[in-house]
C-alpha cells in the first residue's frame, strides 16, 4: 500500500458514514430482508454486471417462486431466463443457476459453503461473488474487490494496481482485517454515488482531502 493504515482507517470512517445516507446494495439489502446464504449467493451471482435496480426487480421475480435450492431445480433453463431478464448476461447467469443445486448436492450436501476456495467450486461463481457471500452472508473477513472498489482506491492513490485481482491480493496483504467483512458495501455505495465512473463528484467529495486525484474531473 502507497499510503498510510491511519488515512485509511480516516476514508473508512467517512464512508462509513456516508453509506447511510444511501440506498443499501442490493445483495446487503437481500441479506438483511432473509438472512438467507442462498438467497444472498443468487443475488450475488444475479447482480455482476447488472445495476441494482434491475438485479433488485429480478431478484424480486425469482425468489416469488424460488425460496431454497430445491425450487430452484425445479424451474427449467427458459423459465429461469424469463424470472431474470433482463440482468446482463441472463442467459448465462440462467444456465449457472438451473445447475447450482446439483453442485451443491453433489460437493456440499446441498448446504452454501461459506469460504471463497469452496464458493468458487459452484458455476457462476467467481472470486468476487465468493468473496461477497463469505462477508455478506456469513459475516465472514473477506476482500470483496469489483471495478468501484478497484477504481476508488487507485483514485485515491492508495493503490497502483491493475486488475480487481491484483487490488484483491494486494488488500489482502495490506488493509487491517477489521475492515474486510463491510468495506465493499461502503465503496460500491460511495462509486454508485459519488465517485462515479465518469464525472465523478469531485467537488463535493468528503474525502477529497485523501484523494490522489485532488479535484482533477477527468477519471482515470
């Protein structure tokens, strides 16, 4: 890590605060509203490349008629598809789904695994969605990394990395474990809202004073 564990515990404590004053992600919402670890992995798989609002709605639609694995391996692939559309890559996502609970049955007596190296065992699951179930659904430390916290923290010049990958493995090595299991929420909240992709809000970002880019509007 380029900077120090006190700005980074000074950044977290302001987007702590932050998160509050906007609409939960929607996998924390779902863990929140079930406590389910089935529900949360679904979402969680729902959810890659796909705003919230519509993994909300169709997470909505398939847990009307899906409540455990077992109502999941009853619905063919086409019904899956129709429960889901129009989540990005629905069709692939649909086809991960319909054969999740045979994998669940055959490599963990059915039950959701609640670490990253068993998770990613699972079709459609990767080391992200691994890492969000393990913090989300079972309050477990995880590094959750995807393209918001990637950015935020290059942005802020705490990173120089590359890949979400390289910025998992990096944090992982770096950033105090007490953090782990609600960081993501607070970065993928504060991306979605402030430090977008594109025009970020650079001039009324509470933690400007941190921030490597120190006001420039163009992104990086």
């Amino acid at each position: 890590m380029k900077r120090y564990s006190s700005d980074i515990e000074k950044v977290y404590t302001v987007l702590a605060g932050e998160f509050k004053k906007h609409r939960m992600p929607v996998v924390d919402l779902i863990e929140m509203q079930t406590r389910d670890p089935f529900k949360v992995l679904v979402a969680t798989i729902l959810s890659a490349r796909t705003k919230d609002q519509t993994t909300t709605t169709a997470a909505r639609h398939l847990f009307e008629r899906v409540s455990t694995p077992q109502d999941l391996a009853s619905l063919p692939v086409r019904t899956i598809e129709e429960l889901i559309y129009p989540v990005g890559f629905y069709h692939d996502k649909a086809r991960h789904l319909a054969a999740l609970p045979g994998t669940l049955t055959e490599l963990f007596n059915g039950v959701i695994p609640d670490s990253v190296e068993e998770l990613i065992r699972l079709p459609g699951v990767g080391r992200k969605t691994a890492n969000l179930v393990v913090a989300v659904a079972f309050g477990k430390p995880a590094v959750c990394v995807d393209i918001h916290v990637h950015r935020i923290f290059n942005r802020l010049g705490f990173l120089a990395t590359k890949s979400p990958l390289q910025t998992e493995m990096t944090l992982r090595k770096h950033l105090p474990v007490r953090f782990w299991t609600t960081f993501n929420s607070y970065f993928v909240s504060f991306g979605q809202h402030r430090c977008t992709p594109i025009h970020p809000h650079c001039s009324t970002c509470p933690i400007a004073s941190w921030c490597a880019r120190k006001g420039v509007s163009a992104p990086r």
